[in-house]
C-alpha cells in the first residue's frame, strides 16, 4: 500500500534550522560605504553649484543629499551592528536595528520633502534668476553619481527595509538630478524660471511616495503585523490539514526584520507519539510559506481556554 504521508524532512534540512543569525544580503556594508563616500563628494559639489546658479532645485537636491548622507551613515551601522550575537538580555540580538533605521530614515525623507515644498512655494511668489547653464552641468554630473548609487543598492532594495531607506534616499536624488536637468532645459528654451521651483514640488511629492510605504512598512514590523505577502488563513490550514492534528489556535505570525519571518502557535494531537513528526512536518511545509523560524507547542488538548 503506498504511504501517503506528508514527507518528513531529514535531520539538518534548511526547513527545520533554527534562527542563529541574520539573512545573507545581497547589498554588502561595503557597497553602502561607497556610495556614501561618493554622495558626500557630489554634495559639496551641488551646494556650490546650486548657490553660483541660485537655483532651488540643485539646493534642494542638495539639502536631500545632506539627509542621504546621514541615512547612508545610518544604514552601514544598522547593517554592521544588526550582524552582533544574541546575548541573554537580547535573545534575537540586534535584528530590529535595521527595522528603527529605516523608519527614522523614512521619516527624515518626509521631513526634507516638506522643506522642499516649502522653499517651492516662496520661490513661485518671487521666482528669482537662475543661472541655467551651471545648474544643467551641476545636474548632469549628479544624474552620473546617483545612476551610480541607486545601480549600487538596487541589488537589495526588495529584501532589506534597512537598505530599501537607503536606497529611497539615493533614488531621490536621481530624481532631483533629472528635475533640475529639465529645469534647466526649460530655461533655457523658453526662460520661464518658475519651471525650478514646480519640478521641485514634484520630486518633494514623489519622496513623500516613496517614505510613507518605508515609514508604514517599518512600523508594521515594529507592531508585529502579519506580513503582507502570508495570509494567515494559509497558515494555519498548512497545519490543521497534516494528519494527527486535531485544532490550530493562538496563531501568530510577525516579521523580526526583512527576509525573517516568524510563527508561533499551538496545534492540539491527541496521540504524543505523533508529536515529532507533525512539528517536522508543519517546519517544512511552513518553510514553503517562506517562514524561517517556526514555534509550534503541541499539546494533547487545549491549553488556552479564554477568562471570564
């Protein structure tokens, strides 16, 4: 008669691994050091180039790129210190590290966005002169140093929160660069200097875009919110449907920080002797899920009765 049984995975199957240390990252520590070193370079370049054009538009790229630089800082020490083992007193180390950088980096792109805005507005009531010809050169090099940037992050902007911020910063100043590259086409076409400060409010719109998911997403990471490609029904019929289990309840499952997904949960199974192989069974199939770190008590009948 042929076994129908889920397939049980072997001793050291990446399936049953318990969590030791943080996901390998495709975007190293090195390559966020460089493109930081390359950002501060290029900012000093723009703050001269932005005040000898008196254009908004490069002072503002500027001013973001002042954010970057601190985001950037931020970001290679999260990533750094996010590697420190667990102790005693922090028994999932320092994980959340790289969750705290990015909110605070997405809140910081919220911040720059609204000064920019700001600075926008006063300029369309009194636009002033621009010296179109330095701020297009000025722009043009800094389209070259953030392509440069965001090719540099891009590899991880999906699989890290942390360097997601990071790689927002740099992206908006690509923006910003090609913003006032077109403001300075426009001027010099047509003269019409309010084109600095309206592409200026529109790259501060499109930041805003950008750090309110990093901002949102963070704090669901910190709220411990189920993550939004799991959906908990799916859980838990992974593990009601594996033979032996007789109720799932108290089902949790939270991110410790990105690429690291975890569940805890009780399933009742009546017969202990098959308490072993439905715990390996559950790991394995929960690891298709995309769930690292698995916490499944079995108990032989409920355990959690609600309080009156």
């Amino acid at each position: 008669m042929t076994d129908t049984r889920p397939t049980v995975p072997a001793a050291g199957d990446p399936a049953l691994q318990c969590l030791h240390s943080p996901p390998e990252r495709r975007v190293s520590g090195r390559a966020i050091a460089l493109v930081l070193v390359v950002t501060v370079a290029y900012m000093g370049v723009e703050v001269i180039g932005g005040l000898a054009a008196n254009s908004l538009a490069l002072l503002a790229d500027a001013g973001h790129m002042f954010a970057d630089v601190g985001a950037l800082a931020l970001a290679l020490f999260a990533a750094w210190f996010a590697k420190r083992p667990a102790t005693p007193e922090k028994t999932y180390g320092y994980l959340r590290l790289e969750i705290l950088a990015a909110l605070v980096n997405g809140a910081a792109l919220m911040v720059v966005a609204g000064l920019i805005v700001r600075d926008a507005v006063h300029r369309l009531t009194a636009p002033p002169a621009v010296d179109p010809t330095i701020l297009i050169g000025v722009a043009s090099v800094g389209l070259v140093v953030n392509l440069f940037g965001a090719w540099m992050l891009h590899g991880g902007h999906r699989e890290s929160l942390n360097v997601r911020g990071a790689y927002l910063h740099v992206l908006g100043d690509l923006l910003g660069s090609l913003g006032a590259l077109g403001a300075g086409v426009i001027i010099v076409v047509s003269g019409w200097v309010v084109a600095d400060p309206l592409i200026s409010i529109g790259i501060a719109l499109l930041i805003l875009v950008g750090a309110w998911r990093l901002v949102r997403d963070s704090t669901d990471v910190l709220l411990e919110a189920t993550p939004r490609h799991i959906r908990l029904g799916d859980v838990e019929r992974s593990i009601a449907t594996i033979g032996g289990v007789d109720e799932v309840h108290d089902l949790h499952v939270w991110t410790l920080t990105s690429g690291v997904v975890a569940m805890s949960g009780h399933a009742v199974v009546v017969d202990p002797g098959q308490g072993q192989r439905v715990l390996e069974t559950a790991q394995a199939r929960l690891s298709d899920l995309g769930i690292r770190h698995v916490t499944l008590q079995i108990e032989r009948e409920h355990t959690c009765r609600p309080t009156v």
